[in-house]
C-alpha cells in the first residue's frame, strides 16, 4: 500500500475537525468497551450471587437465623438486598400492630425500593453504551461530511483533478464513518444483551419478592388463627 493511502498517514493528514471526531469516536470506544467488560462481569457475579442465595433460602434454614448470617454492616445484593429489606421491616411492624395488611403493605414497599435499587446497580453506564450505539455513525458521518467538504474547496483550487489526487481525501473523510461504525457496532450488540440478563435477573428478583410476600403472608395467617384459637 502506498504511503499516502496508509490509514495512519491519512489520519495524522487530516483536518482538524476530522481528527478531533475521530479522537471522540475512539475515546468512545475504549470508554464503551470499559463497561462491557465491567458489566459483563459485574452480571455473572449477580447470578452465582444470586443462585447460591436462592438454594440457601429454600434449603428450609430459619428465616431468623438467615437473615442474622448476613452483618448489616456488608451490603447485600440482588435477591439478599430484597430479602433483608422486607425481613427487617416485617420484623419492626410485627410488634406495632396487629393488622397484616398493614405489616405486608410495609413489607411490599420496602422490597419495592430494594428491586429499584437493584435494578439502579444492574442497569448502571447501559445509558452510555446506548448513547455510543445511537451516536457514533452520526458523529462519523458528521467527520466524513467535513472532510469531503474539505477534499472539494482544495480541489477546486487545483487546474485538473484526477483520481490519484481525489481518492487520498476521499479516503481520509470515510475512515471517520467507519470509526463510527466500529464505535457503535459492539456498543449496540452488548447494550442488548446485558440489557436483556439485567431485565432477567430483575424477574428473577421481582418473583422472589412476590414469594417472599407470600410466606410472610401465611405466617401471618397462621399467627392469627393460633391466636384466634
């Protein structure tokens, strides 16, 4: 390849305003690929997290005695986070009044803001990732569009145009569109799928809740009859 069409050559050649898209493109994609990565990992230890705790809650251990094993000091997550809130709430309105429709309407508020925080810590910098996927061909284009407007003014200062004179220019202007392409393709993909084991593992969050209200709500019962009797 001649020196001149080399893409590092027609980078360090062109204009400003090209140059300084392609650096925002580039920043864009290192920065995307950061929170792939970290995302990524940050899911699969949501799901072993939550998986371990699962088998633990249904393993038949002592609701009491599981919630102790957790210091309150550590932060849980997931399904934990779910669990500790509404336990802790059920067991301060447990003593204040005799209404299980007030203890479980407590108990389901507060489940309510552990899932939204969860949901908070899952789905954190997907904004970004979309923001890179929606934004990057239109920042390149952007680039190509100067670029080529750039390539026409010198041109027509020239005598005669040929097209071992047009193509360096033209060349330079598409590398920022396909510098946006690489920028949003990967973005686009992952912000999909990460968005989608988030939305999965907040189902899964969600019908633990719903379960968890559900034993609370016949321990209630079971309290009332036996009190009842």
């Amino acid at each position: 390849m001649n020196d001149s069409m080399s893409i590092p050559y027609l980078v360090m050649s062109a204009s400003t305003v090209v140059q300084v898209v392609m650096l925002i493109l580039t920043v864009g994609s290192i920065l995307s690929w950061v929170v792939i990565f970290q995302r990524t990992f940050a899911l699969r230890r949501a799901r072993k997290t939550h998986q371990v705790f699962e088998e633990r809650f249904w393993s038949g251990v002592d609701l009491n005695e599981l919630y102790r094993e957790t210091p309150s000091e550590q932060d849980p997550q997931g399904a934990e986070h779910v669990f500790r809130a509404g336990f802790r709430e059920f067991n301060r309105l447990l003593p204040k009044t005799r209404s299980p429709q007030a203890i479980l309407e407590g108990v389901q508020r507060s489940m309510r803001v552990a899932w939204s925080r969860e949901e908070e810590r899952l789905t954190l910098h997907l904004v970004f990732l979309a923001t890179v996927a929606s934004a990057s061909p239109y920042i390149g284009l952007f680039g190509t569009v100067w670029g080529i407007m750039g390539s026409f003014q010198s041109l027509s200062m020239t005598q005669q145009a040929t097209l071992a004179t047009v193509a360096p220019w033209i060349a330079e202007a598409l590398i920022a569109t396909a510098m946006g392409l690489f920028a949003a393709i990967p973005a686009v993909i992952f912000y999909n799928r990460l968005s989608a084991e988030s939305g999965r593992l907040l189902g899964k969050y969600e019908d633990f809740a719903e379960e968890f209200h559900s034993i609370l709500h016949r321990n209630l019962q079971g309290r009332g009859e036996s009190g009842t009797a």
